[in-house]
C-alpha cells in the first residue's frame, strides 16, 4: 500500500502567482536602476554645467575682437572722405635738404680755445663766445660756413667763421669749445677732422 505524502504539491495557481511575483521583482529591480541612472546623468549634468558656464564668463575677447565687433555694423558703409580741391597730395612734398657742399677742404687738425678767450674781440670785430659754433680759419671769409666731420665718432657740427688762425703750426681750425664739445674733443685737445665748404 503506497503512502500519501504529506505535503501536498504547490497548486498551479500558486506556481503562477510565485513566477509573477518573481517578474514583478524583476521589473521593479530595472525601474529602481533606470531611476538611479537617471539620477546619476542629472547629477553629472548639474556639476558640468556651473563649470561650463564659469569658462564662457571668465573667456577675454582680444583687443582686436572687441575692435572688429563694435565697428561691425558699419561693414560696407564707410565712404572716402570729400577731398578739397585745395588739398595737397603730401606724397609729393620733398624732404628738406641739408646745406649744399661748395667745396670739401680736406683733412686737418683741428684745435679749440675757451674760457681764456671768451669775451675778447675777434678779427672779425665781434665778441668771441665759447657757446656758439663758431670757429677761426686763416684765409676763409668771414662768415663762411663750414661742416666739421670728426671720422672717429661720425659727429659733425657746422661752424660760422669769425676769427683768424690758428697759428700753431699743423692746426687748420680753431673751433669754439661749443663746437668742440660736440665733436668729443675736449679730453684730447685736438682731432683730425674733416672739412666742407657750405654754399650760402
């Protein structure tokens, strides 16, 4: 004789309504972790974009930008200027000239007096003043202009004759101490310089 067992076997309804319940967890399981995908995605979302906004107000248009943007609007509109009938095209002006050359004198040494003789009478007639560009020649003209060239330095001046000599043997110019200064002389006393004639 074959003995019942004494639990009896799950009902079908039973067996369906466990697998329900299974699906159910399962479902809910996805939800909760589309939910917290979401959340995550939010969450990133809101760190970035304080932080993209921080870049674009921080960012400094160049000079050159800010130029191009406020004169934009009038690309295309600018029209040339109304130009007088009386204006002059300043391309055809010429640049002044420097004192024209007679003739070149040469090399020479050249000397210079001071404070020793500062307020005699020249040959000429006139003070002599240690400040001015002046200078003595033995046979040049009064009021000759001469171009003085130190070739050491490349400094020139250009000195008015007013006075005779030098009489020391060698010399050919006696420059102011003005003059001298200019040259870069004063320490030696004396320079080889270089001598032009200038035309009136």
């Amino acid at each position: 004789m074959t003995s019942k067992p004494l639990i009896s076997p799950c009902p079908r309804w039973a067996r369906q309504g466990r697998a329900v319940a299974v699906g159910a967890v399962v479902a809910f399981g996805g939800v909760v972790g589309s939910v917290q995908a979401q959340t995550e995605v939010v969450d990133s979302t809101a760190i970035e974009a304080p932080l993209a906004e921080a870049a674009r107000t921080s960012f400094t248009p160049s000079l050159q930008a800010e130029f191009e943007e406020a004169f934009a609007h009038l690309d295309g509109q600018l029209a040339m200027p109304n130009v007088p009938d009386h204006a002059v095209d300043i391309s055809e002006i010429e640049a002044p000239r420097g004192p024209q050359v007679e003739r070149t004198l040469g090399r020479g040494v050249a000397s210079y007096y001071g404070r020793r003789f500062d307020g005699r009478l020249t040959a000429s007639g006139e003070r002599f003043d240690m400040t001015e560009m002046t200078a003595a020649h033995k046979t040049l003209p009064f009021g000759s202009r001469v171009r003085v060239t130190n070739p050491d330095n490349g400094r020139s001046v250009i000195v008015r004759i007013n006075d005779r000599g030098p009489y020391t043997r060698g010399r050919e110019i006696d420059l102011s101490r003005a003059a001298a200064e200019e040259l870069g002389m004063i320490r030696r006393g004396h320079a080889t310089v270089e001598l032009e004639l200038l035309a009136d």
